[in-house]
C-alpha cells in the first residue's frame, strides 16, 4: 500500500511540474512587451486589410495534424474599428464562418468579439507582434466545449503574417494552430 501511494504522489509531482514547465516555460510565457523594440511594426489597420488569404493546420492535442484549412478573409476599418470576416474552408470539405469585431485603443490595446467568443477578447499590439486572448466555445457538433485561446502573430519582415494559436480546457493545451495570412492577389 505505501508503495502505491508513494507512486501516486511521485506520478502528481512529475504531472505538476509538467503542467507547470509547460505554462511557465513556453508558448503561454510571453509578454507583449517581449516584442516591444523589434521591426516591423505590426499595425492592423495596415497588415490585416483588404481580402487576405490564410493557409494553416490544427494539431491535436497529441501533436498530430488533426485538420488543414484555407482562410478567404475581408478586413475592413473606419478609423480604430474593424470588421475581419473570415470563411475557412477545412479538408473535410467543412466550412465555417466568423466575424471578428474589433476596436484599437491608442495604447495598443485591443478588444475584440464574435458571435462564439465568450464575452470580449483583450489583446495588444507590440513591435512586430500582435497578442489576443479570449474564450470561444465551439460548435455542437464539435462538443460545444468551452477553450481558452491565446493567438499570436507575428509580422515577418515582407509582409506575411504568422499565427499560432493555443487552444486550453483546464489549462490543458487541446490543440494548436499555425497559420499563414498575406494579402491575397487580385485579379
């Protein structure tokens, strides 16, 4: 019996630090202050306007690709706020819709709602950075979980934009995302 508790007490030790190293140590780790001194600067108004093009996957929480996707999105600003529409078509042959409802603040801050976030995303922009945190739920047929997420994206130096987003359930990471958006070509 004692060898079992011993091994139950060891087994939520080696959990918690992994649980912990994984908040503390990684994605979830940074700050927007972090990027506050780099180059480009990432301005939405300027870089997430106009029809925009996404490509990117999903990851399981296992780390497998569990989804792909192309993203048609139409950005559009009058002065601090904006509406980015997006249509993602998924390789099931899935598509889903969201609008995103945005309001810059001159500080940086930003705030943000959708039809399935959970009350109002609040994020920042920083240097080539741009952080959003916010609750979603997902559709019925998904579970109609609730997930805390954590977007960033960063402006690469010609313009593209790269996202990763962590999905959490009881600070659980249950699926990431990495994406690309770049100002899609017109005709």
């Amino acid at each position: 019996m004692a060898i079992m508790t011993g091994l139950a007490v060891a087994l939520a030790v080696i959990l918690g630090f992994v649980l912990l190293r994984d908040r503390m140590a990684s994605f979830a780790a940074q700050r927007p202050k972090d990027y506050a001194d780099m180059q480009p600067e990432f301005d939405l108004r300027t870089h997430l306007s106009g029809p925009i093009l996404c490509e990117g996957v999903v990851y399981g929480p296992l780390g497998r690709v569990s989804s792909r996707f192309v993203g048609d999105f139409n950005v559009t600003w009058d002065g601090d706020r904006g509406v980015m529409e997006e249509t993602f078509t998924y390789d099931s042959g899935e598509v889903q819709r969201r609008a995103w409802h945005l309001k810059l603040k001159d500080s940086g801050e930003i705030e943000a709602h959708a039809k399935d976030v959970i009350g109002t995303g609040h994020g920042w922009q920083s240097g080539p950075s741009v952080m959003l945190r916010y609750r979603i739920r997902l559709e019925e047929d998904a579970g109609g979980h609730v997930l805390d997420a954590i977007d960033w994206m960063y402006l690469a130096p010609n313009g593209t934009i790269v996202n990763r987003s962590q999905f959490r359930k009881f600070g659980l990471k249950v699926a990431e995302l990495v994406a690309t958006m770049r100002r899609k070509e017109t005709a």
